[in-house]
C-alpha cells in the first residue's frame, strides 16, 4: 500500500517475538533489521496531506461507486524502537502505530499498526537471527474497487505476519554460506476477498565469497510454494489454488567507504502453476499459460559524488502472490531514480522519479457486463520534498508529487497530484 498520498509511511504499535540462539548470520531477511546497540527511540509525526485523487481511479468508475475523488488526510503515528543486549544475543522490539482522518471519504478513516520484533546472536564465524513481524490496517482502496464484484469494497482489514530465520557464516576473506526460511500468512476481512488469503513458504540459500576491496560474489538458490487455502468460486469450480516457484542466480555486494554501496543480483524464475480445479467433481488442471520462465533481477546502488549530492537507483523484477482474486500471482516490476542535494547542516532537497508495473495472471476471469477486473498496470511518478532539520529532535518536510497510470481496462487509470507537510519529533 503506498503512493504519494500516504507521505507517512506504514503507520503501526507493538510485538514481542524470542530470538532463539540458532548458529548463523544477520545478514539476509531479518538480520539487517536488527540493531547493532543498545536502543531507545520514539519518534512522533504528524501528516497533512491533499490528493487529488485519493481512490486512485478514473473518474467514471468513482462517480459509479459514490466516490469522491479529492480529499485531504490528517496522520498522526508514533514510532518506538527498543533494543537490549542479553547476554550475547541482541533482542528488538520495533512498534509503529498511526490513525489516518479522512475531510471527505471519512468512511476510509481506521488505524494501522506494525510490530516488529527478534534477535541475533553471534556464534564464532556465523551469526543467527529469528524475526517476527506483525501488522494490520486497511486496504489501499485502488485494490478494492473492482468491476468484478459489481460494487464498491469500501472496507477490508488486511492482516499480515511473517516469521523468518536467517543466517550466514564467513571470516573477512573467504566462503560465506548463507541461508535464510521465512513463512508468511495474509488474511482479509471482507468475504469476497478472502479468495486472495495466502500463505507462503520461502527458502533462500547462497554460497558467496568476499574480500576488503572486492565485496562478496555469491551464487544463491530460492524455493517458494504460495497457496490460497480459501479460494473458491462455486461448487462447479472449487479445488485447490496456488503455484511453485524455483529461482536461482547470481549476487554482487559492494561497499566502498560512504561513497558507492552496491547490491545487484540476477536469477532465472521458474513458476509453475499447481492449482487444479474440479468441474462438476472431475479434476482440471490449470493450462499452462498461467506458468512463468524468465528473468528477475534486483539492483539497489548508491553513489556520492560529493559531500552535498548523492544519488540513488533502484529496480526490479519479481513473482508475487496475486492480490486479485481472479488471478494466481503477478509479476511486478519497478524502477527508481532520485538525487538528495543538501544546502547546508539544516536542509535538503530530494528529486524522485519511478516507474511501477503490475501484470496478474490466472485462469478464473472475473467478468461482469460493467467493467473486467484490472489485468496489467503502469504508474509513473514524480515527487519532489525538501527537508528542514530545526533542531536535533525536530524536523519538516513539503513534498508535492504527481502520478500518472495506465490501465487495462482503461477504467482504472487515474492521474493524481499530491501536496504534503509531515512534522517528524524524536526523543
């Protein structure tokens, strides 16, 4: 859930989950996360922000569901992080609450939370860490509004948990295993979406070797079987629902001082489809068609040219479950570029520009005579925010943005414009 609208990241509070004291390594999922010292942060924002499109839809198909397109969004949220030495296992605990007030869909105002919590532990060569995280809140709106349904979902809580255990092992110059397990849950409130509950089982393993002056070269492996435990249409197309999915590739990480940080990564996927369908009783499995051979990739580097600019980019290719209940999963990419130029001690000024793509592949169109459910997106966008350090503990930040989609069918695309004002206090 994002966009230009929600200028307040994930607004969420609080969770508790043990780290175990499992042989192996904080770098992978759930390793980055955790801090390095002893922590106690609050962080308190507050965020006005207008859109001018805040559905993320045409206009035709808002004033068909009630909708009004403008609107203003009041978010207030809190962040707290706690970190604590045991022994010699680090544990966390990250919570991150907020409320978001709607001026005029004020049917769209709820809370959201996310928890975070864990540890790691050094063992020798290999650190280890187990990771929890926990979070709940409302649909993005753009995903609810659908032909298919015939009528607007105005209301779904979704839910979210993971649990994740990575490790790796390596001395300075030499092989670096790693490995990383993680299982995620997603759940929906609203009946007609509880076709799109998913869980997922993901295991990520790597051999790499790394050197001051070279950085680590790895080649690693991924194994993710996602299913949709509620899926159902009718008693003439029930089943099961769901696919496999097999990566493997190449790694490169290099860091040079604060000026280059590097991370790129390419791998061949492989998606197969396992749902089978039984019409009228008799088992059907899904053509081949819904399957997926082809390039992923992801690359996040960063360079400063010097000690006032630096620019960023970013991109990537990638299989995940589906959010549509008509479809088994999507590929998604994204691109971005920004540069941050600071003026002095106290402000700086951020230029963003990304590119994101949706594409939804299934075997259960869902049809109505009004509209077909979205099948393929494109949105670009462009936000522009300067950044005011007052003082140690205090900070603002104006950004205005403009996005653009489009959409298949046509109905779902939008332009939006997006003014903002967050106030950020640390304690």
């Amino acid at each position: 859930m994002g966009g230009a609208r929600h200028l307040l990241a994930t607004t969420p509070v609080v969770l508790l989950c043990l780290c175990a004291a499992c042989p192996a390594v904080a770098s992978g999922l759930g390793g980055s996360m955790i801090p390095q010292q002893r922590l106690t942060d609050v962080e308190v924002t507050t965020s006005l922000s207008y859109d001018s499109n805040f559905p993320r839809i045409g206009p035709d198909l808002a004033s068909r569901e009630g909708l009004r397109l403008a609107d203003e969004t009041f978010t207030p949220a809190i962040l707290v992080t706690l970190a604590r030495p045991i022994g010699p296992a680090m544990l966390f605990l990250k919570g991150n609450g907020g409320y978001d007030f709607h001026r005029v869909n004020t049917v769209r105002n709820y809370a959201r939370y996310e928890v975070d919590g864990g540890g790691g532990r050094r063992f020798g060569e290999c650190e280890g860490a187990v990771t929890g995280t926990y979070s709940q809140g409302q649909t993005d709106l753009a995903l609810l509004v659908n032909g298919g349904t015939g009528r607007a979902i105005l209301k779904n809580t979704l839910t979210q948990e993971n649990v994740s255990f990575s490790s790796t092992c390596g001395r300075s110059i030499g092989l670096a295993p790693s490995l990383s397990v993680t299982q995620s849950w997603s759940s929906n409130s609203e009946a007609t979406q509880r076709n799109i509950d998913n869980q997922a089982f993901v295991v990520n393993a790597g051999l790499g070797y790394q050197a001051p002056g070279f950085g680590v070269a790895s080649i690693f492996g991924v194994y993710q079987s996602a299913g949709y435990p509620n899926r159902a249409y009718s008693n003439l197309l029930s089943g099961s629902y769901g696919y496999t999915m097999y990566a493997g590739g190449l790694r490169y990480e290099r860091h040079i001082g604060v000026r280059l940080d590097a991370a790129l990564s390419g791998s061949y996927t492989s998606l197969v489809s396992k749902t089978q369908l039984l019409v009228g009783g008799v088992p059907y499995f899904a053509p081949t068609s819904t399957n997926f051979g082809g390039l992923t990739f992801s690359g996040d580097v960063s360079y400063r040219l010097t000690s006032r600019l630096l620019f960023h980019v970013n991109a990537s290719r990638a299989t995940m479950p589906s959010n549509r209940s008509d479809a088994d999963y999507s590929v998604n990419e994204s691109y971005q570029a920004d540069a941050t130029y600071r003026l002095g001690t106290r402000i700086s000024i951020k230029i963003q520009a990304d590119n994101r793509g949706e594409s939804y592949h299934g075997i259960v169109p869902v049809k109505n005579a009004i509209y077909t459910n979205i099948t393929k997106s494109s949105t670009s966008e462009v936000i522009a925010s300067a950044n005011y350090v007052m003082s140690r503990r205090l900070s603002f930040m104006l950004s205005v943005g403009d996005a653009e989609r489009r959409a298949s069918p046509s109905a779902f695309s939008y332009s939006s414009t997006t003014v903002g004002l967050t106030a950020r206090a640390t304690f």
